[in-house]
C-alpha cells in the first residue's frame, strides 16, 4: 500500500488535520500542495498550524510528528512557481516512495493538485518587462479579461481566479501565457500520479463561521505582527501584497493604506470568496472528469479517517 491519496477542501475545512491522522494510521507522508506554506517566517498568515502534525496516542504522550514536505522551502519575497513546484513535488514524491510510505498529497491551491495529478506539462517562462510595462496601471478586472482571452487561445486550464487575486499575480499569469502562445515549444514532462481523491465537503454556513473565527485567533497569535517583521527585515510591501489576502491586508494596513477595521472587514469577505473559488475548482476538476470523493468535514476524526481508508482498500483490490 504505497499509492497516492490526495485529501482536498477549501481553507478551513480541516483537510490537513485529517491528513495528518490518516498519515498517522497508515504510515503516511504528506505533501503540501498550498502555494504559500512554501515560504518560510509566513506561518500565522499561510495558516501552516504545524501542530496538526503532532498525533497524540496512549503510545506517546507528547505525541508523534507526522513528516511533511514542500513547506518552508524558500524565502518570502521571492515568487515561487507552478514549474517550481510541480519540480519539487515529483522529487518528494519519489522520495516518499523510495521509502516505503504512502505519499498524501493534501491542500486547497487546485492549480497545484490537478497539475501534479494529471502531470502537467511545463516550460520555464522569463519575465518580459516590455509586457509588464504595457500592462502597468489597468485594473484587475482588465488584466482578468486579457487572461481569459490568452487562456481561450492558448485551450489553457491554468491560471484560475483561485490563484490570480492581485495585479502581480494577474500580470505574470499574462506573461505565461503570452509566452506560451508566442514560444511553442518543448516543454518539460513528469508523469501523471494515480491518485484516490477525497475532499473534505464543510458546509457553507460552517465554513463561513470558522473563517471568522480563525481570523480573530490568527489577528490575536501575532499575524500583524508577523507581517511587520516581514517588512522591517527589508521585505517590499509590493511583494508582500504579492502573495495576497492575509498578506496583501495586512500589509496594507501597516502602510496606511487602510484601518484596522477595514483591513478586518474586507479581509474577512476576501477569504470568504477564496473558500467559494476554490470550491468552484474543485467542482471544475469534477467537470473535466477527476472523480473526487467528499466526505463530510464534521464527521468524528475516526469516522473520516476510516472512510478514506476504505475506499483506499476497494481501489487497490
């Protein structure tokens, strides 16, 4: 028993602590698939919780730490990548398996799971300052529809609204596809993984109350205060802003830029519509004939556990 489970679900489904307690039965590893957990001193505001990985049993009373991959792994301020990652996550997975132990791939960024999934095939893609340039100054909604066309032309699946959430992003996702619609050619190739595919379904009303709830516990653990030192250690606010919501918020707010109940009020509705693109790109995975089995997210821990366990051994019989 060594194939892929993939545990997926929106920001605040508690997808990582299943993960975590399905490792812990079955002698698994995960995987991150979060494009922003990769960034190490972001942790408050990436949401790592990196005590979702300690188990607790009647064996270990200090509890035993499941291992994990793909977090921490550059430094903020730079702009790590779906090529980068797709790289990184093929060389952990073959880690993981040369091991012995069950890789689970676990986290909310769609783009990343479907492009490891299905084994996207990629190409390294330089910045164009002459691009960037030329798109300086337009808004959001116009860098969106100039992605859109370039997607329609280039018969694209990357680049989801899920992902593109600032002008940056929207810019380079531009640059990307300008690139590949101008420079065919050939492009990288790493397999495509079998996988069971299980998401964590949280209600909306739930889901809605959880991520403002964890918003208030993050505000009072320090994230601001993450986010200033971030600043004071020669971090510009423009790639802080990058990496959006949490960030980009509070960032905004240590500038000036807005109040703290502002940056409370719209940071709170900027992940609540985050949760919801998400969904919709789980729900797209569906459309293009991913199988993805839900299992409610307030099932007991065992309960879900158990599920997924199941459904693993009916697959590999």
């Amino acid at each position: 028993m060594n194939r892929m489970i993939t545990i997926l679900g929106p920001t605040a489904s508690g997808k990582t602590q299943v993960a975590a307690h399905l490792a812990a039965v079955i002698g698994g590893e995960i995987l991150s698939a979060d494009s922003r957990q990769v960034y190490r001193r972001m942790d408050i505001g990436t949401g790592k919780d990196l005590e979702d990985y300690v188990i607790k049993s009647q064996a270990s009373a200090d509890g035993s730490i499941i291992p994990y991959h793909l977090i921490d792994i550059c430094e903020p301020g730079t702009k790590y990548n779906l090529f980068e990652y797709q790289q990184d996550f093929y060389d952990a997975y073959q880690d993981v398996i040369n091991r012995g132990a069950v890789p689970i791939l676990c986290g909310g960024t769609g783009l990343y799971i479907e492009a490891v999934l299905k084994g996207y095939h990629l190409s390294p893609v330089p910045q164009n300052q002459e691009l960037r340039d030329s798109l300086e100054g337009k808004s959001l909604g116009e860098l969106t529809a100039i992605l859109m066309d370039l997607k329609k032309r280039n018969h694209s699946t990357m680049h989801n609204t899920t992902d593109v959430d600032s002008c940056q992003r929207a810019i380079r996702a531009i640059e990307i596809e300008t690139h590949n619609l101008e420079h065919p050619m050939p492009r990288r190739e790493l397999p495509a993984i079998d996988s069971l595919i299980c998401g964590i379904s949280i209600d909306r009303e739930e889901r809605r109350r959880k991520i403002t709830q964890r918003l208030k516990t993050r505000l009072n653990e320090g994230m601001v205060e993450e986010v200033k030192a971030l600043l004071d250690s020669g971090i510009a606010p423009e790639d802080l802003i990058y990496y959006g919501l949490e960030y980009k918020y509070v960032t905004e707010y240590l500038i000036g830029k807005r109040s703290f109940d502002e940056m409370f009020r719209q940071l709170e509705i900027a992940i609540h519509q985050f949760a919801k693109r998400q969904m919709t790109w789980f729900r797209g995975m569906e459309r293009r004939g991913v199988t993805i089995h839900w299992i409610d997210a307030m099932l007991p821990m065992e309960e879900k556990v158990s599920a997924i366990i199941k459904l693993y051994n009916e697959r590999e019989s």
